[in-house]
C-alpha cells in the first residue's frame, strides 16, 4: 500500500545536538512538506518542497533544515539552534503543487528534550 | 491576514447524537479541508471542497461560500469518532493554513 512513513516514531535530543527525522513516501508526490504541531495551536509549516533539489522556508524555518535528493524523501534536521523543539512534528506529500489537492500525511514524529 | 477559526474546541457527547463542528475564515479561499487526527497523531484526509456538500458515510461537509463557513456534521456518532477534526484552508496558493482543531469525544 502507498503511504508515508515517518520514524522514529519519537525522538530524543540531548542540548546542542542536531537531530533528524525521516520521511519517505512511495505515493509518487512532487510536493511534501514538515509541520509542527504544538497543543493548543494549528500546524505550522516549517518547510516545503515542490520538486527534487528545491525547497522553501515556510512560517517558522529558523533552528530547522531539509534537503531533497530524491523524490520519496524529505528529511528533517532539527538543529541545536532551534531552542524550542519539543513537539509533534508531521510530514505530508501531495501532487502537483499549486492546485488545489488533498495532503497525505504521516503518524508523525514526537520530539522531547532530555 | 489569512485565518482559519474552530468551534467548538472541545465536544463530548452521548453515542447516537448528531455532531457539527464549525469552521469559518477570514478572506476568499480556494479550497477548504476537514482532516481527521487519530490519538496516535496520525492525520487523515476526510474531505476537501470549494463548493457545497460532501457525504462520505455517516460525514457530511458542507460549505457556504458567501458566509466564509464551512460545517463537519457525524450521523449516528460513535465512540470510534472520538480524535481531533482539523479544519484547513488553501488561501488561493498550495499552502494550508490550520484551525486549532476540535477534540471530539463520543461516550458509549
């Protein structure tokens, strides 16, 4: 079945290190994107990606960093920069970027500090 | 600026019971989503609509574009719909702009 799969499925990061979170799908998307999720508020875009090579910052791009080597993966970096990072972080794809069209998502990744 | 508002927040109600849960936004959109979120955390895609009505079993969409409203109704709830329902909007570009969301919880 295709689909999205993030893992780990949580994660820990000790202070002043980088960590990143995998995202892989085999939907066949151009497009994928990373969000935040933190209680009590909406997604945050953080980046977004609409073809191989090329990415954009979304709302809140700082402490974060993507790459796009290939299509079926968008990883993300959560750099010691990033002095807030305990969330739930969420990874969607879809197609055709600049239409209108449904995102899939993955199960996401919980993110602590120890 | 472009926002998207939930209501309720939270929602408990007794097995059988018609729910609605509210969305409205501030300008013109392109299209608007309701997605579901599981316990786990995982998000489902349930619906995406520019117009009217959308029935997918025991959900119904329905938006009012004149009003900036759109509505998620559940027929005959059950303890199973119990999760978060994420009302999202595409401000005529290929991002979503989130509501808060509204936890539902459905009492056997």
């Amino acid at each position: 079945d295709g689909g999205i799969t993030q893992s780990p499925k949580y994660l820990f990061r000790k202070e002043g290190q980088n960590v990143t979170l995998s995202c892989e799908q085999n939907l066949n998307h151009d497009a994928m994107y990373w969000y935040r999720q933190d209680p009590g508020q909406g997604l945050r875009l953080i980046y977004y990606s609409q073809i191989v090579n090329d990415f954009q910052k979304g709302d809140i791009a700082e402490g974060y960093s993507v790459s796009r080597e290939k299509k079926e993966s968008f990883p993300l970096t959560v750099t010691s920069a990033q002095k807030n990072p305990t969330a739930f972080y969420l990874c969607a794809s879809g197609f055709r970027p600049g239409l209108n069209q449904p995102q899939h998502f993955g199960d996401g990744t919980r993110l602590s500090i120890l | 600026k472009n926002e998207v508002e939930q209501s309720p927040q939270n929602l408990t109600a007794q097995e059988g019971e018609f729910i609605t849960i509210n969305c409205s936004y501030s300008v013109g959109i392109s299209a608007l989503h309701w997605l579901q979120q599981h316990p786990g955390g995982g998000i489902v895609s349930l619906f995406m609509l520019s117009s009217g009505k959308k029935k997918h079993g025991r959900l119904i969409a329905t938006i009012n574009i004149q009003e900036k409203h759109s509505s998620l109704h559940i027929t005959a709830s059950h303890p199973r719909d119990s999760a978060v329902y994420i009302c999202a909007a595409n401000f005529g570009n290929e991002k979503l702009t989130f509501g808060t969301g509204t936890r539902l919880t459905i009492i056997p």
